[in-house]
C-alpha cells in the first residue's frame, strides 16, 4: 500500500502534466489551424472552368492573363475546357464544386446574363450559385462578313440586299445563347432582316463555317477575326459597341451605321461557387488587377480588340447583377429561348 500511494501521485503528475500539453496543444492547433490554411490559399493548382473551346476568344484572354496569375498566385493555372450548352456545362461543374477555391469559372455576360433569361431549365442558379469575383475584359462583336457569299460594304448594303431575301442568308453563332447568338438576334430584329440561325460548337467552328462559305456571316468576338480580316479572307462591317474598337478603328459601330444605340458589349470574368471565402476572392481579384494593369499584357489585349474592365469584388456583383437584368430585356424583346 505504501508504494503504491507513493507511485499513484508520481503517475498522476505526469499524466495530468501530459494530458494538459496535449489539451493545450490541441487547443492551439485548433485555433491556429483555419486561419494557416487560409493564408497559404493555394496550396494546389486551381483548376479554371471555360464553357468554350480552345482558340475561342475566351481562352485567348485567358492565355493572355495565365502566366502573370501563376506569379500572383503562386501556383499553377490549369485550364479545363467543358463546352456546350452556351457555356452551362462548365457552369454546372462549377455550380456545385467546393468553395475551396481550387475550382473556379471563366464565365461572360452570356454565361451569367443571356442564359438565365434563355435556357428555361437550368441545373443551377446563375446568382444564387456563384461568387462573382474579377471582371477581365469587354469585348465587342463585329459584323464579319464572306465577300463571296454576300458582297456587300457596309452595314446599310448588308440590311437592303438580306431584306430583299428573306430567309436566303444563314448566320453563324457560337452557341445557342451565346453572345454572337443574341447579338445577331437583336441586330435581325432592329433592322427587319429574315435570316436562318446556324449555332456552332464554338467560335474557331463558326468562323470557320463563315471562311468556307457555309454560312454568310457572323457576329464573332473581334479578337478572334482579326487573323481572317488580316488574310483577306473576311470583311468587317461594323463593330457592336458605342465606340469604334482601337484596333480597327476604319469600322464603324453598327449604331452609325443605320441602327442608332445599338449596343451588345458583353464581358469575361472569374466566378466561385457560391460560399467562396471572401478573402480568396480578393486574393484573385487583386492578381486579376495586377495582370489587367501590367502594360505589355493590358497593350496586348487592346491590340486583340479588347477593353481589359478592373473592378473590385463589390462592383463586379453588381455588374453581373445589372448585365442579367439587361440582358432579360433583350432576350424577351427577340423573342429567344432555348428549351
């Protein structure tokens, strides 16, 4: 008995003393642990959503932006193609990822804008679903035409000899819904025109579609016709923003040109799902700033026919916010729906 009261005391002391550095161990781990994490945000490569092909004119702005992102970042952009469906079928991976930020979008006013007015049923909430995080550029269509199958020189030529064919022109778009789509759309509308739609896969197929004569026309993002215009193999008629577009500045807007205020900008921007942590928003928003303000990448989107856009976080919400109400308006005035 007297050893054993001499022993019981000694274990009680090192294993209480024991017990409390691993409760006050734990205690710390479990403070220190969240916000460790949080900061070393990326700790993986993230993983980039675009609904659209490689070669499109989004992917080409995302190229452009990857390499100084990767800097900012520190970490490995990969870029995960899933077109289709005007872009919903990137959208819906990224609906429903985890808001680790290692799963984001590359989404665009027609993504995010045109589609929740256009498609009646979709598998997730175009607002609801996502944090909107960094706006990266406007981009504006241009008319493009084949001189081979409709030779015209202007936006008024083109109006007076389509109308005097209903139903003879086909028009490219990129998609269903999209933003060449809608563009188009609302352009037939304003000006009367009767014309057959022809919705390709992506934007390298449709102009493509337009190069071979299969099609007449299309209203195709600048960036990506600037190569065609240049061969001589397409010509520009008029671009569909308020102001002309720096790069080619001898084409006019499509509303000095017969239809005045026509206007059909759209955007690109990053999104997270939806219970993204705020502070990796801004993390990515703040390299998105970075990237935007760097002269020879912000020289080189303009040359591309872009506007690179740089807001923050709270502006950006709001722009998507208006841009799908807009956008509502457009779809109802056409007439579009996709089922």
């Amino acid at each position: 008995m007297p050893t054993s009261s001499r022993l019981l005391p000694r274990w009680s002391f090192r294993s209480a003393t024991a017990l409390a550095v691993l409760c006050a161990a734990a205690a710390v781990s479990t403070v220190s642990t969240p916000v460790r994490a949080q900061g070393e945000w990326p700790t993986q490569p993230v993983a980039i959503l675009m609904g659209f092909t490689a070669g499109s004119g989004v992917d080409i702005v995302g190229r452009t932006l990857q390499e100084s992102l990767q800097k900012s970042l520190k970490t490995t952009i990969v870029y995960d193609y899933r077109p289709g469906a005007g872009g919903n079928v990137a959208s819906e991976v990224v609906a429903h990822a985890r808001p680790d930020g290692y799963t984001l979008l590359l989404g665009t006013a027609a993504t995010h804008g045109i589609n929740p007015a256009l498609y009646k049923n979709l598998p997730f909430d175009a607002e609801a679903d996502f944090t909107p995080i960094a706006p990266l550029v406007e981009v504006s269509n241009v008319l493009t035409v084949n001189p081979a199958v409709l030779d015209v020189k202007s936006v008024r030529e083109f109006i007076e000899k389509v109308k005097a064919n209903p139903g003879k022109y086909n028009y490219a778009s990129t998609g269903n819904g999209t933003g060449t789509h809608l563009a188009f759309a609302e352009f037939n509308a304003r000006a009367g025109l009767d014309m057959v739609h022809v919705p390709y896969k992506g934007g390298p197929d449709a102009l493509q579609a337009v190069v071979k004569g299969e099609v007449c026309c299309i209203f195709n993002q600048v960036q990506s016709v600037l190569p065609q215009y240049r061969a001589g193999k397409v010509r520009l008629l008029g671009v569909t923003t308020k102001q002309r577009v720096q790069v080619i500045p001898d084409v006019p807007t499509i509303g000095e040109s017969g239809l005045p205020g026509f206007n059909s900008t759209i955007w690109f921007g990053f999104f997270g799902p939806k219970g993204l942590d705020p502070k990796i928003a801004r993390k990515i928003n703040d390299a998105v700033k970075v990237a935007l303000e760097t002269p020879a990448i912000r020289q080189k989107l303009i040359d591309a026919g872009n506007t690179p856009r740089v807001e923050t976080v709270e502006q950006f919400k709001a722009t998507v916010k208006g841009d799908r109400q807009k956008w509502a308006g457009v779809v109802r005035a056409v007439g579009a729906s996709v089922d």
